[in-house]
C-alpha cells in the first residue's frame, strides 16, 4: 500500500482528527464493556464453584429398617461414622439481622482423614472456623446476641470456599450423639462441585441470556462509532480513485484508517476496564459482593477481545468500502438501499419458534435433553436480538409511506421522504435504544417475578412476627425446658416466655396435630378470645409462617398437661433486632432445641425465589447499562447522520430554510423508527421474559413490573429526546455555505 495515499486519506483536517478520536473513543467504552461483562459472568461461575461444598446434601446417616411386614414400625438403624466420613447437619434458618447465615454442624472421629474446604480438618466440638465477615460480626457484637451460638474460634475460612467477602459462613464442631439426635444430619465423604444440581443448567442458560443481552448493544455501539464520518471518508476515496489508486487499495486505506483508532481505543478499554473493576465489584449479587480477581478476565481473553474487535473493525470497514463501489468521479452518489420486504420478518419469527419449542419440550412433551433445550433458548434469544435490528427498517418504510400521505409541513415531508429512501440507515441510529427498551423489557418481566416479602399481620390468632419459637428436642424433661425458660426471661427484651405441650415431640410420629398450653400464656402469643379453663389447645399449624387466618383456642381439660412433654417454646419479644438476636441465641444454646429459632420472616430468607432475587440485582444493572449504551449510540449516529448530510442540509439553508426546520427534521427522523418500533420491543420483551421463567420454572408467574421499569423507559426516552437536542448544535456549524463547496 502507498504510504502516501493512506496519509493524504487519514491526515490533514480537523474533522479527520475528530472522526478518529469518536472511533477510539466509542471502541474503548465498547471494549472496557465487553472486558466487565466477560469478567463477570466468569466472576459469578467461580462464586458458585466456590460455594458449591455448602450445598452438599450426603448420604442418609441412618437406614430403613429391614422387615417383611411394610406396616411394621421400627426403629431406624444409624449408619456407622467412619474415618473417611463426616457427618454434617445444615442449619436452614440460622439468622442474624436478618441475613441468612450459612452453618454446618460437623462431627468427625479422631481418626478423619476427611478435608473440609477452606479449613482442612474439621473443628473439635465447641470450636468453630468462620467466615472473615462473619468473625467481624461476630467480635462486633455482644456475645449475646451472636456469639454464644457457636462456641470458640478457631479460625477463619479461606477466600478459595468462599462465594465472596460478604459470605456469612461458619463450620462448628458438634459430638456426634448430639447432632443424630433430630435424624437431619447427613454422612458426607466428598464435597460437591456441581454448582446448583438439576438447576445448574437452566441458571447458566438464564446467566447467558443476560450477558447477551448486554452484550448486543455494546456491539451496534462499536458498529455506529466505526462508521462516522461515512460520507466524507467517501469523498476522500473518490478523490483517491481519480488519481489512480485501485479499489482494493482504497478497501485497504478504509481498513487501516479504522483498526488504528480501533487498536487505540481497545487499548484505552483495557486500561479503563482494570480502573473500573474494583468499583464493579463492589456490586453486590445475591447477598455479596465479588472478589475483584474474579472479575479479571485474563490476559488471553483480554487479547483476544481486542484483535476480534479490530479486526472486526477493520473488516466491516473493508467490506462497506468496497460494497459502495466508489468510482473515479470528481463527485460521489449517495449509496441507494435496498428496499426491504417481509422477508426481513424471518429471523425474529424463528428465534421465537425455537424459544417456544425450549419451553414445549420441557413443559409439554417432558422431553429433557438439556444442550438442546440451552441451545434452542440461546439461539433464539439471539435470533430475536438480530431480528428486531433486521424488521426495523421494514417497520419504518411502511410508517414513513403513511406519514408522506399526510405530511402537512416541509419538515414532516423532507424527514418521512428520507425515511422511506433510506430506512436501513435511518432506523440505525435508533436500534441501540429500541434494543434497550427490549433488553429492560426482558429484564423488567423476568424480575417481575420475586415476590415483595411484606412484613406478616399482627393480629390476634396468628404468631406474632415478633416472636420465635423452637420445637423441643425428644428426650429432654419438663425440668429441663423449664429452665431454659426461666433463663431465657432474665434476658433484656424478652417480655414473655412459653412452652407448648403434645403427646410426642412435633418430629415424631405420635405427635398430635394440637398443641396444648395453659390459658395464662395465651395473651403472650397474642390471643385475646381466651376460654374460662386452666388448659387451652391450638392447631399446630399456628407455627407455620404460611397460615395467614387467625386460629381460635378451643378448651382443653384441666389434667390435659398430665403425662405430656414440652414440644415448643415461643418467646415474645419487644421487636427490637438486639431482642431478637438474643432470644433467636438464647433458644440455640439452650441445649434443648431441635430446630433453630425461627421467626415468621425468616424461612422467606431461603425461599425458592431467593437465586432470581440475585439475578434480578444483575437485571437493573443490565438495565442501566443497556440504556447508557443506547443513548451513547443515538447522539453518535445522529451526529455521524448529520455530518454524512452536511452538504444537503447546507444547501437547504443556502436556499433560505431556517436551522429551526433542519432541527425539526432530524427530530422526526430520530422519532418515527423509534415510536414505530418501541411497542413492539415491549411486547417482545415480555414474551421472552414469560418464556424464560417458564424455561426454569412453571410455578413462577410474570407479573406487573415494579415501578422501576417505567422509571427505565422514561429514562429512555429522555436521554432519546437529549440525544437528538445534544446535536443540534452541530446543524449550524455543519450547514454554513462552506459545507455546500464541492470538486
């Protein structure tokens, strides 16, 4: 290539300057993207591969009974503890503030040779390894309210087994006879590296989607901000072409002239994404934040990134150049498009075709190949992303005919003409937003799902949300639970403590379906409707968090307690979170609790909602991004759209237009494709957000999105709106009578 016909096509103004700067500008924010999404979808894999052991769930440590009579009822047999065994009990509820803390109980022999993550060998009993954020909590509080649940310290868990800094986790060492007490510990041998069992699929398929999602507009920001200054690089290759330079050296100048700004920008990106990647990770996601190494993408991922995006820069460059077929003219022809048919229809019908076959195989045909169903989701997400860009300029064609025929003005007339001429170009500029508005719509649908959790009533019949209960372990006495009572009541907060009664503790099969209590109790749960006896009963469904009637008490006999056991203890608190944590540790260290202390809030902590709650956390930050990207993009192509068109616009002002109309032109030439299309990008983006959460889940239902979603569009369309005001200021500068010159 001739060094000085690539310098006399890239060197010598102030707008070639400023073309350059736009390219590697608009590549370094696309890169430093592409870098910080790649991070973080790594970043999130290697938190659930580190967190993966703490959803170990083991063998059965004890065996059905061998008889010949099914009917027969017969005491389970305990599976021996071995050396190369660790027998781990899970505690659901473990809650401090209402943070949902992760705890296992384990209990060796002497001999193990079992490694637990992040620790080794396990805690003698009475001992404990904790998280760091947890140790923090733990020495921040009084040992009251946290501490005196879990023994001494022995030591903190490893970064490596943890899903991030935040992680609340703790391991505590228990004597075996303790924990196969209540029948839940489990006899493990191997730690897990699956990270979310039969699920583990449909989550990596939801996690693909969303980086996608984010990912496309990024990639039309990095197509918008390479093509500027279109028409003026083709007056400068014309130019070239009259004096001899070949069409393949003019594709070669077009290539060179772009990948080196792209090469600068990709190389500004990685440097801006290593400055951005500590505050990224600062972004917390299901109850942590990340590490920031998990956000490092590596040096391989990070060059390869940078030579796709150069030399997809430069190839696209290439290939534009010489599809305009730039002739050895003095003057260059605007470049004609296509008109576009329905045919451009056809991959957004495909792409929903196969997302709704994804969701039929599974939920219809109970046909379970998973790479299918992952590919078949996948790919048609993509198809619909590429469809809704492809459809556009269709759309836009037909809306523009309609508004020629009832244009009333010169700007409604100039700007529907143009649209109808050029539509792909046109609709261009607007696809970034109309991608967002799909992208938040998706998003928005998909978050619709997690339920508020809404603080529980406070009325008489029901569990009052400011106390905990904790059923009684078998074996204990009267006395024994007496006193853990009576301790419990010296506590600051506490204002009343009480012990339900049955036939059986509540885990064993002879356990009746009341609970029975003296009648002086009964105002301390909060029953107002109290009988005239000593000896009161109440379904034990008034435990369960879900029971949302109020319950009656109906009069029990005098000598009812007689020959009963303590099954339950709820202590009343004044709501204060210094109370609940110490009532919650009191009971937990009481000794004779089988199950921690639960209050009505706290099984929604660990709901089945609780992993799309952490995806919702990435879907607004997917929405912010996806809106910045498309407001970027819009004020680029409108500016790239008005300096292709400076000579027409400048000759429209030579002959006596004011710069008000020009304004209102590229107004309505921004604002036609954008309102043909947005409805149908809000449609769609609930469709696939319905079929997604059908794809992991039937029982989910999208709902009406949260407020947040209306507050995403109209943030859309502001930045729309200032998009399109931010250029006006280039229209009189770019149309003076210098810009109507011409060889």
């Amino acid at each position: 290539m001739n060094p000085g016909l690539l310098k006399l096509a890239i060197v010598g103004s102030r707008s070639a300057y400023g073309r350059v700067a736009g390219i590697a500008g608009g590549v370094a924010v696309g890169v430093c993207l592409l870098l910080l999404l790649w991070g973080g979808a790594n970043g999130l894999s290697a938190r659930d591969d580190r967190g993966a052991w703490l959803r170990e769930t083991g063998l059965p440590s004890v065996a059905a009974p061998l008889t010949d009579d099914p009917t027969a009822s017969a005491p389970a047999t305990p599976v021996p503890l071995t050396a190369d065994t660790v027998l781990m009990e899970t505690n659901p509820v473990e809650v401090f503030r209402d943070r949902l803390i992760n705890r296992r109980d384990v209990a060796v022999l002497e001999a193990t040779t079992v490694k637990i993550p992040g620790i080794g060998s396990p805690p003698e009993p009475g001992s404990y390894f904790a998280s760091p954020a947890l140790q923090r909590l733990i020495e921040s509080t009084a040992r009251d309210e946290l501490g005196d649940r879990f023994g001494t310290f022995a030591g903190t868990i490893d970064d490596d087994a943890l899903p991030g800094p935040d992680s609340l986790v703790i391991v505590t060492g228990a004597a075996e006879a303790d924990l196969r007490q209540n029948g839940r510990a489990f006899l493990v041998s191997d730690f897990t590296t699956n990270p979310y069992g039969g699920s583990a699929a449909a989550y990596n398929t939801v996690l693909s989607i969303g980086a996608i999602a984010v990912f496309f507009p990024v990639l039309l920001l990095i197509s918008i901000v390479t093509g500027l200054g279109a028409a003026q690089r083709r007056e400068r290759f014309a130019t070239l072409r009259l004096i001899g330079a070949s069409p393949q050296a003019i594709s070669g100048i077009a290539a060179v002239e772009t990948a080196v700004p792209s090469l600068i920008g990709a190389v500004l990106g990685v440097v801006l994404a290593a400055v951005l990647r500590p505050a990224a990770a600062q972004i917390p996601v299901n109850g942590s934040r990340m590490f920031a190494a998990d956000l490092t993408p590596g040096w391989a991922v990070t060059a390869a990134v940078v030579a796709v995006v150069v030399t997809a820069s430069a190839l696209v460059a290439a290939h534009r150049t010489a599809r305009a077929g730039i002739g050895p003219l003095g003057v260059t022809r605007a470049v004609h498009e296509k008109t576009p048919t329905m045919w451009r229809s056809v991959p957004l019908l495909a792409g929903l075709a196969a997302m709704i076959t994804a969701v039929l195989m599974i939920r219809v045909m109970a046909v379970r190949l998973p790479w299918l169903e992952s590919l078949l989701l996948v790919g048609g997400f993509v198809l619909v992303l590429v469809g809704i860009v492809v459809i556009g300029p269709w759309l836009t064609r037909l809306v523009s005919r309609l508004g020629l025929r009832r244009a009333q003005s010169a700007a409604g007339v100039i700007a529907a003409s143009r649209i109808q001429n050029t539509p792909v170009a046109t609709f261009r500029s607007v696809s970034g937003l109309v991608i967002a508005v799909f992208v938040v719509s998706v998003f928005a649908g998909g978050s619709s799902i997690v339920e508020s959790t809404e603080a529980p009533p406070v009325r008489p019949g029901l569990l009052q949300p400011t106390s905990l209960h904790a059923t009684v372990a078998a074996g204990h006495t009267p006395g024994q639970v007496a006193d853990a009572v009576r301790a419990a009541r010296e506590l600051p907060g506490i204002r009343n403590a009480t012990i339900g009664y049955g036939p059986a503790a509540l885990s064993e099969r002879d356990a009746g379906p009341e609970i029975y209590l003296r009648a002086a109790d009964a105002p301390g749960l909060g029953f107002e409707d109290i009988p005239a006896t000593e000896t009161v009963a109440v379904d034990s469904s008034f435990l369960q968090y879900w029971t949302t009637q109020p319950l009656a008490l109906t009069p029990a006999p005098a000598a009812t307690l007689d020959g009963m056991v303590p099954v339950v203890i709820v202590l009343g608190t004044d709501g204060t979170p210094e109370a609940m944590d110490r009532a919650r540790t009191a009971l937990n260290g009481s000794g004779v609790t089988a199950i921690p202390a639960t209050a009505r809030l706290d099984l929604q902590l660990q709901s089945s909602t609780r992993l799309i709650q952490g995806l919702a956390v990435l879907a607004y930050l997917g929405m912010f991004v996806a809106i910045a990207i498309a407001g970027l993009s819009l004020a680029v192509a409108t500016a790239s759209a008005i300096l292709d068109r400076k000579r027409v616009l400048g000759l429209m002002r030579l002959m006596g237009m004011p710069v008000s109309v020009l304004r209102r032109i590229i107004t309505r030439e921004a604002a036609v494709p954008l309102l043909t299309v947005v409805l149908l990008s809000v449609g769609l983006g609930f469709l696939v957000a319905w079929l997604m959460v059908a794809f992991i889940d039937d029982t989910y239902r999208v709902t009406w999105p949260a407020p947040e979603y209306f507050l995403a569009l109209g943030l859309s369309l502001v930045l729309a709106l200032g998009a399109v005001i931010a250029t006006f200021s280039l229209i009189r500068g770019n149309t003076a009578v210098t810009a109507t010159r011409f060889e």
